[in-house]
C-alpha cells in the first residue's frame, strides 16, 4: 500500500493488531505510553512483515502530550495517510449511583475524547499531504446502548462517533473522517476492568456466544481505509451484542 499510518496506544490489544494487520509495505508509527517493551514487539513484527515501523512514546491526556506526539511525528514524516485514533480505555467502573467522581470524568474524556480531537486537528497539516488520507477513531458498543457502571466512558465514545460525524462534514472531500465501534473484545482493557466472571457472561449474552478478538477489529480498520466512498460512519463490530 506505501501508506504512511499513525496507531495510537498501538503497544497492546486492537492497536498492536491494526498495526501488524497493516504492516506490510507500510510505514507504521507505534504509538504507546507505559507499555515501551510490548511496543518494541509490536515494532519488531511489522518489521518483520515487512513494514518500517517508527516508535513514538506520549501521554496523550494532556495538550502537551498530544502535541509532542505530533511534533515528533513531523520530525520524522512530511505526510501522513492513515491516522487510528485507538489509545483509549475505561480506566475505572464508577456507577452512576455511587455519585460520580470529576477526577474520573475529566481523566476519561481526556484519554478517549480530547485526545481524538486535538490528535486529528494537530494531524491536520500531515494528513493534507497524505494520499486518500483517512483518520478512523475507536468508538464503542458502550456509546450504543446503556453500559452500567461505564457510563462516563460511554458517554466519551458518543461524543467519538459526533466528533466523526463532524469532522467528515467539515473535512470532506479531502480527508475521510470514520470510526469502528468494538463489542466486547478480548484484551488487556479488561484486565482491570472486567472480572473472568464478567467476561464469561458477557460473551453468554453475544448472539454468537464469545467475545471478539483484536484481530475483528483490525480487520475492520482496514475496510475502513480501503473504502474510499466511507466517511462519517460508525461501523458496530459485535458479534450481534448490539444490533440496530
Ligand atoms: N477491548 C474492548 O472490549 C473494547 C471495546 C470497545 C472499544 N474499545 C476501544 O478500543 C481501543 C483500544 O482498546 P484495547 O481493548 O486494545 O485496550 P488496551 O489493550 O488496554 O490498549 C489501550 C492502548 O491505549 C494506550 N493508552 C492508555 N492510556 C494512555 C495514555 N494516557 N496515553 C497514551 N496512550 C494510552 C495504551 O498504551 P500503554 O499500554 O503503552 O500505556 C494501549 O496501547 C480503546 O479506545 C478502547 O476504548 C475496546
């Protein structure tokens, strides 16, 4: 393909598989934050599917996180195609009826949301020099229908899905604007969030009786990027969890 592709938070789960997923023939930016070693994997597997892989390390809840990823990125790259906005997570479960904590509403909405939008905007410059350039956020079935106790991170995935309505309007005909919406996926974002337990039953109650695989998602990602009539949708991947 000869793209030249930005992943966030591309060291662990759906991420690390759009990565190796888009490997070959590309240049990858592997984008991660505390997880250097998994990345270095990551990095070392599109090299070997033969990509050139670049590793890029920020914190992206702050502005100045998410502007010294970009600013890095321009060291490095004149033009970008692909932009995955992934890094992303629920960080903690806080029901509604415990009263909600502001730490975590603002630490959400700045990993998920705010993230997504400055990372775009600052991309902007990349992107215009960018070949069919397309940005593709990672939205959540958790924006689609009532998810107790990740109440404030769906909200921040709904907010994902407008922002991409958004952007697609104000950026077309030059730069596609879409987002993919996973199910429940098998990866380490469960590890603190969802007991064993919780993830059996959630895969009991999917239509087709499991949980997805990064893999699902990835695959998705590259649909994406390689429909050129696509943009300001939201694509549900959920084994039919959701259906509408
Ligand atoms: N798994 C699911 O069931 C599911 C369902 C719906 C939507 N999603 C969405 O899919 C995306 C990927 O999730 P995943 O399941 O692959 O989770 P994951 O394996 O936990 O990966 C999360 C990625 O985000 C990065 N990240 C976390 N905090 C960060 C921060 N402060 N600054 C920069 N990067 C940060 C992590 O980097 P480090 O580890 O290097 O810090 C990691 O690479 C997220 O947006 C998530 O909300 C997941």
């Amino acid at each position: 393909m000869n793209k030249t592709i930005l992943i966030t938070g591309a060291s662990t789960g759906i991420g690390a598989a759009t990565a190796r997923t888009l490997a070959e023939g590309n240049t990858v930016f592997v984008h991660y934050n505390s997880s250097e070693q998994p990345a270095r994997e990551v990095a070392n597997e599109v090299g070997a599917a033969g990509g050139t892989a670049h590793l890029v390390q920020a914190d992206v809840t702050t502005e100045e996180g998410c502007t010294q990823l970009v600013n890095e990125l321009k060291t490095k790259t004149s033009r970008l195609d692909v932009l995955v906005n992934n890094a992303g997570g629920l960080i903690r479960r806080n029901p509604i009826g415990d009263r909600l904590e502001w730490e975590l509403m603002e630490e959400t909405f700045r990993l998920n949301t705010f993230s997504t939008m400055l990372i775009t905007s600052l991309c902007l410059p990349l992107l215009k020099n960018g070949s069919d350039p397309c940005v593709i956020n990672l939205s959540s079935i958790a924006a689609r229908h009532g998810a107790p106790s990740a109440t404030i991170y769906g909200a921040c995935k709904g907010a994902v899905d407008t922002f991409t309505r958004g952007a697609a309007a104000e950026l077309a005909p030059d730069i596609r604007v879409n987002a993919v919406a996973p199910g429940v996926i098998d990866t380490p974002f469960h590890e603190k969030v969802s007991t064993p337990e919780r993830m059996k039953q959630f895969a009991e109650k999917c239509p087709l009786k499991r949980n997805g695989s990064p893999d699902h998602i990835a695959a998705t990602v590259r649909f994406v990027l390689e429909n050129d009539f696509l943009t300001g949708e939201t694509i549900d991947v959920n084994g039919g969890l959701f259906m509408r």
